[in-house]
C-alpha cells in the first residue's frame, strides 16, 4: 500500500513541472504611446499683429520736404515662409480748390500728387533704421536692389508693382525685420500748384506663402 501512494504522489509532482512550463516565456516590453504629427504654422505679423496697418500718413507735403515711415514684419509662426509684397492701387484725389489753388474745376477732376511725389521702398534687415548690409531695396518695376543708394521713383509708376519671394529665399521662423517707406516731394518744373491739396494713396498686400 505504501508503494503505490509513492508512485502516486510522483507523477503528480511531473505533471506539475509539465504545466508550469509552459509560462516559462521570456520578455521584455517596451511602449511608443502618443505619436503625433502636427503640422507648422505660417503666422506673418505687420507692427506686431494681424490688423490693417496704415504705414504711411503725410497731411503737409510741400516741393522740398521729405521724410519716412517703417513698420515691422514678423514671421511668429514655427516654419519658414516666401514672403510677397504687391501694390494693388494707386489713387489720386484731387484737391476740393479755392481760389488759391488748383481745384477740379481747374485742370480735371484727377490729383497730380503721385507724379510729383517720390517714394523709395527698403526691407531693414538688420533694424538700424540705415539702407546697409544685407537689406533689400523694392524697386518700382518689381525687381530688388542692395545697397547704399535708396532708388526713388514716383508714387504712380509703383502701380501694379509685385515683388515675389523678396528675400531670394525665405523669411525664417521667429525672423523680425524693418519695412521702410522713404518719401520727398522734390523741387523742380513740375512742383508748382497743380498738386495743392491733391492726394495719392496706395494698398500694400504683404503675403507669407510656402515656399
């Protein structure tokens, strides 16, 4: 009787090592959770946000005065971009006249400003207020020009003017620069009255593409 328990109790020991082996696996897991693809940003900025900015107001321009105006471009968003500049319009207003100056009454029913007037148009890179270094000159025909001299060319002979890709590359991430507008009213035969109280406006579009 002794006998056969021993023989008993021995295969149930076997059984239970049989069993057991088969959780024997070896492993070592590892985990990639969160992947994420999220696409950049192209954000450009005009003086610091995304509103119409008036660049440019002058309300007293005489034959000799001159002076300028600058705002900031930025590119504030993760990846870099083309930046295009175009002059959608040009418009004269004539002036509403007395008899101390040319009115419409007079000499059409146009302004003569913007062919008298000279602006000159420059990219600041490095912000120190000077055409120098690396900027970039905006010429009237829509090509690009470096320094030292600035081209001035009458306000009407900017219309229709498209500069593409003016950084003959891309405008970085993070990338500030200076946008400049130079202009004077110069003396000479064609400053006389006709352009009293006459006025000349243009609309800048500034576009920040993938290149």
């Amino acid at each position: 009787m002794k006998k056969i328990l021993g023989l008993t109790v021995a295969a149930l020991l076997v059984m239970g090592l049989v069993g057991g082996g088969t959780w024997a696996f070896f492993s070592d897991p590892e985990t990639s959770p969160a992947n994420i693809l999220t696409a950049g940003t192209l954000d450009l900025t005009i003086g610091g946000g995304n509103d119409p900015v008036n660049i440019l107001t002058v309300t007293a321009a005489n034959p000799g005065t001159s002076g300028s105006n600058s705002t900031t471009l930025s590119n504030v968003g993760s990846i870099d971009g083309e930046l295009d500049i175009a002059i959608s319009s040009i418009t004269n207003t004539e002036s509403t006249g007395s008899t101390e100056f040319e009115s419409d009454s007079i000499n059409g029913t146009y302004g003569e400003l913007g062919a008298v007037a000279e602006i000159a148009i420059y990219i600041d890179i490095n912000q120190n207020a000077s055409f120098d270094g690396s900027d970039i000159g905006l010429k009237f025909d829509g090509t690009t020009y470096a320094q030292p001299t600035l081209d001035y060319a009458t306000v009407n002979s900017y219309t229709g003017a498209t500069w593409n890709n003016v950084y003959t590359g891309n405008m970085t991430a993070t990338a500030s620069d200076d946008f400049y507008i130079f202009w004077q009213v110069p003396f000479g035969a064609s400053a006389d009255n006709t352009f009293q109280g006459d006025s000349v406006s243009a609309n800048m579009t500034f576009t920040l593409g993938q290149p």
